[in-house]
C-alpha cells in the first residue's frame, strides 16, 4: 500500500479550514464592559522621562512601506483570512461606546460636540499670527519639502515657520495649508497654529550666525540667499508677500510618529498604532480633503510640561499639499489615487496586459490656480490612497470608517464656508467651486461608509417605570441617503446567547420594551457563581431593512442588570460590519 503523503490536500485543506475556525472565533470576542463604562479619558499623561529624538529617514520609510510591508502582508495567511472573511482586528483604543477617547493623540470636537461656525474658523490659532508691524528675525532657512520657507522670530518672541505660494498659483499652499489645519483640528487631532499673514520683504532680518548647508557644507546664511528664497514665491501686486506662518509646536521636538508599532521610551505609549481607530480612520478624514502625503515625516512628536507633568503629544503637520495643491504647483491627477510606488497597481496592470484603465486617467484640469486640481466626478471614498502605504490605513474596519465617516458628515454647509473662509480668498467664484466639490465628495463619503454598517447612532436609554425606551438617531436617513418611509427596524434581546425576546417590523426610530417584557428579562437573570460579570449583560440586536429588502448586520446595544435595583443601564454600543 502507498504511503500517504503527510502534506496530503486533504490535510492542508483541514488545517487551514481549524486556522479559519479560530480567526473568527477570535474575532467574535467581545470588549471587556463594566458597569462603569464608558470611558473618555485615556490615562496617557504620566510623568515620563525625556525620551530619546528620532528620525528613521524618508527614504528608507518609503521603501520599507510600499515593498518590504507589501510583501510581509501579502503572506501573512493569518491576516489574509481575517480580510476575505470580513473580521479585521478592531482597534484597541475604542471605548464600549464605540468612540474614541480624549488622549494625547485626539480630543473630540466637532461630531461627538458640535463646533460653531466661528469655532471652526478659529481652529487652533490662539492669537493672530506673528507681529507683521515689526522686524523679523530670519534664524534658519527651510531646507528640504517641496516649497521655500524659512523660521522667524517676531517682536514678542514667537518663532514660526513661514512658508509660501508658488509661482503661478497665488493663495493655492497657503489657503490649503490654513483650512487643513482647521480642519483636522476640527475633527480632533492635535495640529499647529497656521495663519495667513501679508507683509514686505524690508521688514527681515538676517540673524547673527545664521547658517545654511549647501552641498553637504554648512556656510553663512546671507542676504543673497534670502532673496533667493524671495525670488521663486508668488507676490502681491502692491509688492507684499502672502504666506503661512505655521507657529513652532511647544516642547521639545522628538521626531515623528510612526504610524505601526509604539515608542518604546514612551510608557504611556500602550496602543500599537496601526490599531488606534483614531490613524486608522485618518483615511476617511485624509480623503475628504486629498490629504495624500500621510506619511510619518508628516507628524511629530512634542515633549511637553501640563500641570507639572511631562509626556509625548502627538501632531499632525504639514498641510500645504491638501485640497488641489503640491506644493510647488497644482496635483497631477493620480495623486490621492495610487501609491507612488503602486506594487498591486503594477500588478494588475502586468495581468491585465495594460488594459486596465484608472478613474483618474480621465480626471479634468485646474479650474482656478488658486485652488488646484481638486475634483469630485471620479473621487471615490474606498479608492483613495496616499503617497506611500500607511499600515495604519490597511487596518481601517468599517466601524472605524464608520465613525469617521459621521464626523465628516458632521460638517454642514456653514462649517465649510468657515474652513473657507480661513483661506481668504480674494475670487468668490474659486470659493463657490471649492464648496461645491467639497459637498460632492462628503456626500460620497457619507453614502458609502454608512452603507457598510447599520448607521444608528445617538442612542438615548430610558429605563423608568419597568419601561425601557430607546431613541437613535439613522444617519442615513438623516443625511438623505435612504428614504424613511422605505425603511423597517426589529429588534432582539439575548441573555447568555440566547434569545429572550423578538420584536415585530417597526418604522419609527424608537422602541419601547414594555414592562411585561421587561420583566421577562429581569426573571432571566442568572446570579454568577463567580466573579463573571457576564451574568449582568444583555445584549439587544437592532437590524434595518431598506427598499432593497434585506436585512442589515447588526447595531448591537449591551445593557448591564442591576438586581438590587431591578434596572438596565446602557454600557456598551457596537457598530458591526
């Protein structure tokens, strides 16, 4: 008899079949919820030691990220299973209510607490930009990046960054630069105060031993080569100079983030990055506004003092190639749609012999020079793809596309009119453009991302009289991506998996749970034996059917069991995709 090879298909089959098994297994755990849930602060604010500079080089960063990273993924069967079976990780920094927690990497703003207007305007800027009625001091030439700048000192001490419009395109980097800022201000993150600010060249000073590096040399930095700069940025008529004075981020300046893995001398540092919701979801925030150039050299972190404590705090910098700018002149049109070095783009287009063509091969030109290349005809959400590939990106879930989709959307048309109003425009045509794409390409946003979940959200718990009432809010419905005429809601209840109640159809966005009901649950009850506080938790499964006649995933509630108080308390929501 022939010896059975011990590698047989059937055995392969087999194995990865029980590796499946136990991926899903895994994922359908659930957080761990307490009774004290949620919580929205993160304990990332300890006292730490000054913790060592970095710079891991652009160069090798973006090889590393669009080959080296490639390749590991594309073997990591692990990985590949949790993608085809739809049961990415979650990220790790989600509280039980499916948000995100101040920390120092995000704080909730606009979404979760409705901005002003004017709030949005103001973003992070605290005063007015540096003193434009005195002399500044130029200390160091901007050396690298796609546009000239250099740092100055005002009258009152303040050090910024100045930075300019190219040739060609006045107001384009600096109006891009300021709105971008205020805007992921807006949506949470930690950002620099960047204004727009009009001044004459007379007005600088070379500072005393200042120095610049030429050819790998450090020498003198001159007057000559002030005017240098001056010579390549766009000018005003009158002969006054537009720029964006980004103002120096307080503390000490300890390199960029990375958006994989975590600093190991930083020991609030507790979350991998690449599983924190808030830089997953940065691609959904990132795309609204073509923010391609995602790339670490683009964060910072800062050593900081608050309440005599010191610790890390984390930045997002470096807005001037958003919108339709790049720097030195307007987007080509492939960026925000490929990787610049595209190895699945390469890929597809060597199986398919070239025939494969690309949303953006047939993008238009540039409308207004003060704006750019900036579209929303072949814009779409989940195509949208930066410089070179963020690990943090490729982990994105739904729920976290979800939850950035809702702040997005969170936006109305006045909020917008303020971010632009931040870029002081002088044609009222070029702002009417910019509008209108950007209400084109949230409604995209919105529509798509709300798709791939059950988009119920503003949930309000009552639990009074032996009645459980609760009220949400169906985005979709709300932003007039589905009709509510159209749309049906039921719900169940399980204890311990299984099943205690089943309600009938309903269209209304609300539901009561009546006292009979109530306490049928209550009577299903099971005191632990052991400290499993399991024992407590109910968990409700709401679905919503569209015209299209199907049943949504679910939108699951957790509610905790007080015995002693014969109550439900609301302690968890979950978006399910």
């Amino acid at each position: 008899m022939k010896k059975r090879d011990k590698f047989s298909p059937l055995i392969i089959v087999t194995a990865l079949l029980l590796l499946l098994l136990s991926i899903l297994s895994g994922c359908a755990a659930r957080r761990t919820i307490t009774p004290d849930m949620p919580y929205w602060k993160d304990a990332d604010r300890k006292d730490i030691p000054e913790p060592e500079g970095r710079d891991p080089g652009l160069a090798w960063t973006s090889i590393n990220r669009s080959t080296f990273d490639q390749v590991r993924q594309g073997i990591n069967v692990e990985r590949n299973f949790r993608i085809i079976s739809s049961n990415r990780i979650e990220s790790h920094n989600i509280n039980s209510f499916d948000e995100v927690p101040n920390s120092t990497w995000f704080t909730n703003r606009h979404g979760l607490f409705e901005l002003s207007p004017e709030e949005i305007f103001q973003g992070p800027v605290i005063g007015d930009g540096p003193d434009t009625a005195a002399a500044w001091e130029v200390f160091r030439p901007k050396v690298g990046g796609a546009t000239p700048g250099f740092w100055i000192k005002d009258s009152r001490g303040d050090q910024y960054i100045i930075k300019f419009d190219p040739k060609g395109y006045p107001e384009m980097s600096t109006a891009a630069a300021a709105m971008a800022s205020r805007y992921f201000h807006a949506c949470g993150y930690n950002v620099p105060e960047e204004t727009i600010v009009y001044w004459r060249p007379e007005k600088l000073k070379i500072k005393p031993g200042a120095t610049i590096k030429e050819n790998g040399v450090k020498r003198e930095f001159t007057r000559a080569d002030l005017d240098k700069i001056l010579s390549d940025v766009e000018k005003e008529e009158n002969g006054t100079i537009r720029s964006l004075a980004s103002k120096i981020i307080e503390g000490k300046i300890k390199g960029p983030f990375s958006y994989s893995g975590r600093r190991s001398d930083d020991a609030n540092d507790w979350c991998n990055h690449q599983n924190r919701r808030e830089l997953r979801a940065l691609y959904v925030f990132a795309s609204f506004v073509n923010h391609y150039d995602t790339k670490d050299q683009n964060t910072l972190d800062a050593y900081v003092e608050e309440d005599g404590r010191h610790f890390l705090k984390h930045y997002l910098i470096d807005f001037g190639s958003t919108f339709g700018a790049d720097g030195d002149g307007p987007k080509p049109a492939i960026k925000g749609y490929a990787n610049f070095v595209d190895l699945r783009d390469m890929l597809v287009s060597t199986l398919t012999l070239g025939l494969k063509t690309w949303g953006w091969e047939s993008g238009g030109g540039v409308e207004h020079r003060s704006i750019g290349y900036f579209e929303s005809q072949i814009f779409q959400p989940h195509k949208f793809d930066p410089i070179v590939p963020n690990p943090a990106f490729e982990e994105m879930t739904y729920a976290d596309a979800f939850w950035a989709a809702k702040i997005v959307m969170s936006f109305d048309e006045e909020d917008l009119k303020a971010l632009i109003r931040a870029g002081k425009y002088s044609d009222p045509q070029a702002e009417k453009y910019l509008l209108k794409t950007l209400l084109e390409r949230q409604q995209k946003i919105g529509r798509h991302w709300f798709s791939k979940v059950n988009p119920l959200d503003e949930f309000d718990f009552v639990n009074s009289d032996g009645t459980i009432l609760i009220d949400f809010e169906d985005l979709a419905v709300r932003h007039g991506f589905e009709y509510e005429d159209e749309t049906q809601y039921k719900y169940s209840v399980k204890y311990k998996h299984q099943q205690k109640l089943e309600s009938a159809e309903f269209s209304s966005s609300q539901f009561v749970i009546s006292p009979e009901d109530v306490k049928i649950l209550a009577e299903s009850y099971q005191a632990a034996t052991n400290e499993n506080s399991d024992s407590h938790l109910y968990e409700i499964l709401i679905s919503t059917r569209r015209s299209d006649s199907y049943w949504s995933k679910h939108t699951a509630l957790w509610l905790w069991y007080h015995p002693d108080k014969n109550s439900f308390q609301l302690v968890g929501i979950e978006h399910r995709s």
